[in-house]
C-alpha cells in the first residue's frame, strides 16, 4: 500500500471505466489525438503536413513516457508545451507541425469535453439500471398498501409501488436531462489564442471558409454535429455548470432515495441488502444499518457541494480567459463525475436487492387506518340517521382519548370506542369492511402502471442490462 493520499473514490468506490476516463493516460492520448486530428485535417486542408508525418505521429500515440514530459514540464512550466516536445521526440518526422496554429486550449478543453461525454455515457448507462431496477419494483409492489407520511407523521395510504414511482420520477427526469447535455455537446473546435481563429486565418491566406471546413472536419473526426460558434480562449465555462448541474440532480434523486428508504428501514418495512457475513456495528452485533444507503448520502452531499465550483467558475471567467480556472476544474470535473459512478455503482446493488416486509407494512398500516377511516366510518354512520355534527365531536373526542392513551402505555381501540357507542348504529362486521385497505389507495396502483408504460419502457426499450450486475465493492 502506498504512503501516498489516494481519493477513496479512488481506492474504494469509483469503477475502474470512470478512472480510466479520468487518468492521465487518457488525458494524454486523446490531447494525442487532438493533434492528429488537426494534422489530418491540415494535410486535407492544402497545408504541408505528409501523410508521413501523420502516419508517424498515429504510430507512437500511446507512446507516453510521463518522467520525460514532467522532466520538460519543470523546466518549462506549461504542462501542453511539455507534451508537445515529448511527443516530437518520439516523432521527429513530425515535430515541426504537432499542434500548428492552435493554442493550449486546442487540446485541453477539446479533450475535456470528449472525455465528458464519454463518461455521461457511463453515467447515462448506469442510471438506466436503477430505473430498470426500480421499475421492476415498483411493478411488484404497485398493489400493496402501506403507510403514506406528510411532515413525516401518519397520513391516506399510498401503495409501496406508487411510492417507489415517486423515486422512480426523479431519476427519470436526471435521465432525460443527461441525455439532452450529452446529446448536446459540442466542441470548442480551433478557436485560437481569444477565439479569433486568427492563427488559422493566417495559415490559410485570409480565406474564412477553409477555416470553418478545418474545425467542421476536426468535428466530425470525434463524432461532434458541431463545435461552439463564438467562445474567448476557452468555451463557455457555463458548459462545465450545466454538465456538473445535471449530476448534481442524480445526486439529489439519490440522497431523496436513499434517504427515504433509511426511514423505512427504520421501521422495519423495508430493507437494502444485507450480505450473509455483513457486519452492522461493531459494538452492537443484532444491528443491520443501512451502510450502503447511508455511504450514498455521504457521497450525494459532496457532489452537491462539489457543483458549486462550476457555478462559481463560470461567473468569474475574465474577460477572453483566465487561468484560475485550470486547477479547479482539473479536480471538480474529475471528482464529480467519479462520485456520482460511485453513487450509481451503490444504486444498482442497492435497487437490485430490497426486501420487503409485508407484515410489517401491513401492521404499520392498521395500527393508524382507524384513525384515517374516520371520515369514512361517519358517512356511514350519518346514512343510517345519525346526527353528523354530534358524530364528528364524538369521533374527534375518542381519537384524542385514544392516541393519549397510547402515548401513556395504554392500549385502547378506537374502533371498539366507536362500536360500543349505539348512535354510531354501526357492527363490528361493518366497521371492520370499513378498513379495508386498498378502499384508502385511490389510483396508486393505475397512476404507477400508466407512468411506467407512457414514461419509463419507452426509455428502456433499448436497454442492454449492460450494467445490471452489482459492481459495488464493500
């Protein structure tokens, strides 16, 4: 084990894809493929760049010695001028024009954002698990009455189902959001030193066409439909604020999730897996806390915070650039998105595995479905004659009665208050048709199946269960 700080996102909760994404390597070979690109685009564009010259440089892409680039980076102190040189050395036909006409930002800002939409494909792709998972839950349970809360005290039930549909909406609003950054993405293209392009122009003796051809075949060479239209330096940092923003709201649908199923874990109702030879407390051995709900929470609070630097970031820029950018987004760009993997990873093992406790629910439910019956209960009364406002004085009298006594250790029934009084006029047998109840669900059940067939199988209907197996490591 190194003696050296290591991200826990790092060592124990990011997927291995997302840090690849994120690694220098990759950081290296895609800026490597930048300038290919260019080069190739330079060549077909009349410039005097050889196919030799490209054919050498795509040889020794991946021929990355790092201690030689921050060999040169120390003396130069510029990180992109260090693996220019480091990638002449390796290709000496073509160190003359390696990244011709273009500035930094060419290459990092570029790869930043293919990098990107790599990983919200990762994130994109994992998130259609937990709505899969959920969607399969919500389906099984969509019949099952249980105890709705509002202010988180005893309200009408709802179904175990429908309550999952209410977590299940969230995820499908990040989903589509995601999918409309992504699918948005652009490119800063060969802007130049402020945007200008007038490094390009030169090259090109004056005509703006075969500049604009130059960056449209850059575009396409990555997969990009096109590139910013105006930008300084750099793009827009808004950019970075909208793609931090939308996994910013997956951590939000997440720490709702798991925070509400922590309550209801609580109440013995519903549980997130627990492994054979899982250890709760180490103090307390019966204990089964809810460790992978609680580490999601944990997590979600700091993508929540980490988002606000691309806020601030974005309102700060000067002018045509500014370098206060740089390390900032090197760490909450990249940390980002490997919080919300590692929040995804836990999701997909968490929704693949919860367990249910019908009797417990049900339990629950009838200790409180009395009370919640009660506008019921004095309908029918009234329908065999009794006095509506002398019944509503006398119901809300015994509840009182009833829930002090309960708060005092006693145990009174409601419903017996209510059978023994005759100007109820109301049986056991009746009063106990009363509290059936699915009579309290209301449309839960349909309003679940029509969100899941008009919302959630159109987006599933391409979904490979690519990342359906748990990842998670505990």
């Amino acid at each position: 084990m190194s003696n050296n700080y290591e991200s826990p996102f790092s060592g124990r909760y990011a997927s291995k894809e997302m840090q690849d994404l994120f690694s220098p390597q990759k950081r290296a070979i895609t800026w490597r493929r930048l300038w290919i690109a260019l080069a190739s685009a330079e060549m077909k564009s009349g410039l005097p760049v050889t196919r030799e010259q490209i054919d050498e440089m795509t040889a020794n892409a991946d021929k990355i010695d790092f201690v030689r680039i921050a060999e040169i980076e120390k003396q130069t102190r510029h990180d992109v001028m260090a693996h220019i040189r480091a990638y002449g050395e390796v290709c000496p036909k073509a160190a003359g024009i390696i990244h011709l006409g273009a500035t930094s930002c060419y290459v990092t800002d570029n790869a930043d954002i293919i990098i990107m939409r790599e990983a919200l494909e990762i994130v994109s792709a994992k998130l259609l698990t937990v709505i899969k998972n959920l969607c399969d839950f919500a389906l099984m349970y969509k019949d099952l009455p249980t105890l709705a809360y509002t202010h988180l005290q005893a309200a009408q039930p709802t179904t175990v189902g429908k309550r999952t549909s209410l977590w299940l909406q969230d995820f499908y609003i990040d989903y589509g959001d995601i999918e409309y950054i992504r699918k948005g993405l652009r490119l800063l293209g060969n802007k130049g030193a402020t945007g200008t392009q007038a490094s390009f122009l030169r090259l090109f003796d004056g005509d703006a066409g075969m500049v604009i051809e130059l960056e449209n075949m850059i575009a396409e060479y990555f997969g990009f439909s096109s590139v910013f239209d105006v930008s300084g330096q750099t793009y827009t940092r808004k950019e970075d604020m909208r793609i931090q923003s939308v996994l910013s709201g997956v951590a939000q649908s997440a720490y709702k999730f798991c925070q509400d199923l922590r309550l209801l874990q609580s109440f013995g109702e519903l549980e997130e897996p627990f492994g054979k030879n899982q250890v709760g407390s180490s103090a307390m051995a019966y204990k089964r806390n809810p460790i992978r709900s609680e580490r999601v929470c944990s997590i979600a609070r700091f993508v929540l915070a980490n988002s606000a630097n691309a806020d601030m970031t974005a309102s700060v820029q000067w002018l045509e650039r500014s370098l206060d950018d740089s390390a900032n987004r090197r760490i909450s760009l990249a940390e980002g998105f490997l919080a919300v993997d590692s929040i995804l990873n836990l999701l997909i093992d968490i929704t693949s595995g919860i367990t249910v406790y019908p009797k417990v629910v049900e339990k629950r439910l009838l200790e409180h479905l009395p009370f919640i019956a009660t506008e019921n209960i004095l309908m029918e009364a009234v329908k065999k004659g009794g006095d509506r406002q002398m019944l509503h004085e006398r119901i809300r009298t015994y509840s009182i009665d009833t829930e002090l006594a309960k708060k005092q250790g006693e145990e009174i029934s409601l419903i017996d208050k209510i059978k023994s009084d005759p100007d109820f006029g109301l049986c056991e047998e009746e009063l106990v048709a009363i509290l059936n109840p699915r009579d309290f669900i209301g449309m839960a059940p349909l309003q679940t199946e029509r969100f899941i067939k008009e919302r959630i199988l159109p987006i599933l209907k391409d979904y490979d269960g690519k990342y359906s197996d748990s990842i998670i490591r505990v």
